[in-house]
C-alpha cells in the first residue's frame, strides 16, 4: 500500500462525471480530498491523496487521463527553487501542514511534499518568491 | 595565574598562524566543561554572525559626470527613487525604497542587482543651471561604470528583537513574516548564542572603528546605530531581553556578493535587505570569555502580540525554547518559526574564522567606545488632526 498524492486539473465538459467514485469503487482507492476549486463551465481543480495498491493508483491515474483530466503527482506540481533559498525560516511560519520546516540540526529548510495541502500561504511568505505552484 | 591579552597580542598571534579561532556556537559547547580562565587562557578570538532582514540598510553611489553635465534634482533607479539632496550626481538608496506601482521591487533588489554585476537604467531630471546645463538624462550603469558604491546601513545588528505573535483572528502581515491568527505561530529574527551583540553586551570590545564581516567582504562599525538603546531590562547576566542596541556599518559593495547579501519582499510590508554581518570577538580576559560563553538557554527576548495596537508583551522566553520549535505563551503551546537565516549566520561565522586563520583579517582596538545609559524619544504629536 503507499500513499500519493495527485493534483488534478478537469477540463470543461468532465464536471458531470463520478470519477471520484470510480477511483474507490473500481480500484480500491481510499481518497481523502484536501482541495478542491471549481471554476462552473470553465475548469475544476482538486487535490487528493490517494491510498492504495501502487498498481491500482497507477490504474486509476490511467483512467482519470484517459478521461482528458490532468493529473500530476504534487511533487511535480510544487517547485521550490531551493538554489537560492537562503534558509530565513518565513514560509515554515505559515506552513501549519508541517510541509515546510527546519531541520534542527543544520537549520536549513526542509519541504516533505508529501504533507503539503496546496494551501499556497508560501507562495507570498517567501520574501525571495521561490515557490511556483501550478494547481489551476 | 590572571589571563590579560592584548589586541597586539591577538594580532601578532593571528599573523603568525598560532591562533585559537571559535565560532560563538563552538565556545558556548566548550563552556559546558570550561571555566571562563581556561578559555581566556587557551581561545583567542571567538566569530560571531548575524544573517537578517534589515530595513535600515542602503548605498552610497557617486554616478559619475555626464558630458553636458547635470545637478540630478530627480533620480531614479530602474524606477525606485533613490535621495536627490546631495551633490550633482550623489546619491543614496535606501533598501526599503520603492516606487508605489513596483511595490515589490525596491531600493534592496537594485542593490543586489548591482553587485549581480546586472544593468541597471538611471533617470534624472534637474532644473538646468550655468554650470549644470542638462536637464534630463536616461542611461544605463552598472557596477563598472560608477563610481563609489558603499554600503552605508544606518541600523544593523540589532542586540537581541522580540518574538512576534498574533492573537487575533485575522492574519497579520509583518517585517516579522505572515503571522497566523490565534496564536499558532511565534517568529523570532535573532541567530541567538552566534549573534554579535549578545556575545558581548556591553561593548567592551565593539565600537567605533570595528573591523567586521560585512555582505561578504571586510567592513567597519562606523558609529552605534540608530535607536542605541542601553537602558532596557536585563537579564542577571546583563543581556538585554528586548531588543536593544544597533550598529552602524559601512563597506564597499563592490566586494560583496549576494551570497551573504540579498534582497527581500515581505508580503504587505515591503521590501527589505538581509546583510550578513560577522563581528570577530578578541577573547581579552575570563571576563570576555565568560561572555561569550553564553549560550541559547541564558539568552531571553519577549514575546509581543503584533496582533494588537502598541503590541503588548505576553511573556518571555529563551532560546533554547524558540529552537525547540515550541513555546507556551499564556498556557498554549505555540510553534516557532525563524525569520533570519541561522544556517548563513553559522556559514558566516565559520567564514570570518577562516579569514583571522588565514592571517588575511586583523582585529581592530575600537577606536572609541560607545556611550553609555541611552534611552528614546517617543514622536511628539504637536498636531490635533492626527489619525
């Protein structure tokens, strides 16, 4: 079993559509929706963890993009430019998810993506603009 | 036997390689088993570093004349106005400065554009006289073409700053970061045990004339900073617990680099600067050694609500605390979060240390001191229209 988590953009024409559904009762998948955006008659977004045999999240990735949905694993729809992060410390004030802390041995920043809700409160935080998030 | 050493002493020592060099970080661990005499006795000088957003911060520039010339009355810097109130073509940025329809671009990114060796596009205006012609001008200069660019920061260093919470409901948004509502957050901007002022806290061996690490080249402490202030409440053994004394210091930015030097945007504040400073601490006496021996749990600031007007103080913490990464304010527990950089601060102390090894940096007699028992001025409202 792992756990994964997956932002997923929906076109226009897919709001009528289960696919949440789906994932659980066709694949066995326990979904925990942490956000959801949704833009009627233009575009919906949301972000899900999804818990689960590797193979049957892999399924259910498939059918969800075979459904012309966008759905990119958060690693990637997160980008941190850690080059030039200079370690001061603000993003992890706003960071109540715990995604972003310091390590308190070396004092530099850490982000473990894998707790991040996509809340965006580090995107302004930054007093260097570092974070790019691509979730709509 | 009593331990007296003298800045002669020191040097003669740090030129011919025989040394002690420890960071703040490194003496507060030797401590645990050290007397202050054995430290005397065998430590020379001890590093200590700060890496934080100073808005107080900002650059001299000579332009260099233009041929008609002009007396700049107008000056801008890829739009950020810089002060026009010195001779024809002086100048000086502030880093906070910026222009109201750029807010996130102001006096601190021009800096560091500079020193970036980037382009950077100068605008000016003048009225025009017999010797000025010129009117207006619009070129483009870079860290090659003018002349002087020193760093002149009016309040750097500050000994010791508070912790700033929120205990309202809404976010706050401060030069102290994005503070959460109800008391789920507590910054701090102060690098604790490494930071300069909190190693020596009565100025026995910082003053005017102090050689220092400065954005990462050799600068000076010119005279105490804005705001010097030696009469706030101590701790039994004599550090502030509040924010306190400053320095001033000034450098050539043309040395510096952005790696100990960088430009900053706090979220509906402005902008700002972090400048590394590094101050090398001549280990004189036991006394001195017992001062910089001191470490995270015996140094304690305030906590103050940035939430509420006149932000009233809630408590007082350490900081071996603030690290933990949990305080208790009024009996909740509350996470911390630094706004300075600790890692730059250690990278910066470990870096002047390897400078005094070297031979290449010579600790310097202040050559005043600076004085004693100041206080503040409050603004004086005189007006009755006031907001």
């Amino acid at each position: 079993m792992i756990k994964k988590r997956y932002v997923l953009n929906f076109p226009t024409q897919s709001g009528d559509k289960a696919f949440t559904y789906h994932l659980v009762k066709d694949y066995d998948i326990r979904i925990n929706i942490l956000k959801a955006e949704v833009y009627p008659g233009k575009k919906g977004s949301l972000l899900l963890e999804l818990h689960g045999k590797k193979e049957n999240i892999e399924k259910g990735v498939e059918y969800l993009q075979n459904h012309n949905i966008k759905c990119e694993s958060l690693d990637k729809a997160i980008q941190l430019d850690a080059e030039n992060c200079i370690d001061c410390g603000n993003c992890t004030a706003v960071c109540f998810a715990g995604s972003l802390t310091m390590n308190k041995e070396t004092w530099k920043l850490e982000f473990d993506k894998d707790k991040c809700v996509v809340c965006e409160l580090c995107i302004p935080a930054c007093p260097l603009n570092l974070f790019k998030i691509d979730f709509r | 036997m009593t331990i007296k050493k003298s800045y002669e002493e020191i040097n003669r020592k740090l030129k011919a390689g025989k040394a002690v060099i420890l960071t703040a970080e490194e003496v507060s661990k030797m401590a645990l088993e050290a007397t202050p005499e054995e430290i005397a006795e065998k430590v020379d000088v001890v590093t200590t570093a700060t890496f934080g957003a100073m808005c107080s911060s900002g650059a001299i520039i000579n332009f260099g004349h233009a041929n008609p010339p002009i007396r700049m009355e107008k000056i801008r810097l890829n739009g950020v106005p810089c002060y026009e109130g010195l001779a024809a073509v002086d100048s000086y940025i502030g880093a906070a400065a910026c222009n109201p329809d750029n807010p996130k671009y102001g006096g601190a990114h021009v800096i560091q554009d500079l020193i970036d060796g980037k382009d950077v596009t100068l605008e000016a205006w003048a009225k025009g006289t017999d010797c000025y012609p010129r009117k207006h001008i619009k070129t483009t200069i870079n860290i090659n073409t003018i002349n002087e660019l020193t760093m002149f920061n009016p309040r750097n260093a500050y000994q010791n700053y508070n912790v700033a919470v929120n205990t309202t409901k809404k976010m706050v948004h401060t030069y102290m970061g994005t503070l959460l509502p109800n008391l789920r957050i507590a910054t701090y901007s102060t690098s604790g045990e490494l930071s300069p002022l909190l190693n020596d806290p009565e100025f026995r061996t910082i003053g005017l004339g102090t050689r220092i690490f400065l954005g990462g080249t050799q600068g000076f402490v010119v005279w105490p900073g804005t705001q010097f202030h030696t009469t706030r409440p101590k701790n039994e053994l004599g550090i502030p617990v509040t924010n306190a004394a400053t320095l001033a210091v000034m450098g050539n930015l043309k040395e510096m680099s952005s790696e100990y030097l960088h430009a900053a945007y706090f979220d509906k504040y402005g902008v700002s600067l972090f400048v590394g400073i590094g101050i090398p601490i001549p280990i004189l006496d036991a006394d001195m050694a017992k001062r910089v021996s001191v470490n995270n749990s015996q140094i304690e600031t305030s906590v103050l609500d940035y939430g509420t007007v006149g932000a009233p103080k809630l408590g007082q913490v350490n900081y071996a605390e603030l690290q933990s990464g949990t305080i208790t304010v009024k009996g909740k527990k509350v996470r911390t979060a630094p706004v300075s950089s600790i890692a730059k601060a250690r990278k910066i102390a470990g870096e002047l240390k390897e400078w005094l090894q070297k031979g290449d940096f010579e600790i310097s007699k202040p050559v005043q001191m600076f004085p004693k028992e100041t206080s503040l001025n409050s603004l004086k409202e005189t007006e009755a229209d006031n907001d």
